[in-house]
C-alpha cells in the first residue's frame, strides 16, 4: 500500500510561505550574531553586512564587565534545609 502525495500549487505556497516564515525568524538571530562581532561604528554603518574584522573580545568585554567570571566558577552553596 503505497500512501500519495497531494501536489499542487496549493502545496507549493504552503512551502514557499513556511520557508519565508523561517527566514523571518532566523532574520534577527543572524544580525545578533553578526552585530555582536562589530564595533559600535561598523553597526551602523553596514547592519547586515560582515563584520570586516571580527571582534571576538567584545564577548571577553561582555564577560568581564557583567562579573561572571567569579560568579560562574565558584561552587554553589548547598540549598537551606527546611525548619523542622
């Protein structure tokens, strides 16, 4: 038993409107990354172009400007036990 496709143009839009539908979504992930490898004047001089040079030390920056260094590679203390 053999199962068939339905085909048609109706087939075809449904296609061609969820490959829209994900490039809207992958659309601001692309220019976080991108954006997150420029510097400030390279952001608004080209958006969505590649960054000339790509500046991995803005996430070291990132990194150490918001302390997470210390925070993340200290141990966590154990939970409070509850009152008895």
């Amino acid at each position: 038993m053999s199962v068939r496709r339905k085909t048609g143009p109706g087939m075809l839009v449904s296609h061609v409107l969820v490959w829209l539908y994900a490039a809207l979504l992958a659309l601001p992930l692309y220019y976080l990354l991108v954006s997150s490898l420029k510097d400030n004047t390279e952001i608004f001089s080209s958006a969505f172009g590649l960054p000339s040079k790509w500046l991995w030390q803005n996430y070291r920056d990132a990194w150490e400007f918001v302390s997470l260094g210390p925070r993340c590679s200290t141990p966590r203390s154990s939970p409070a036990r509850p009152r008895s």
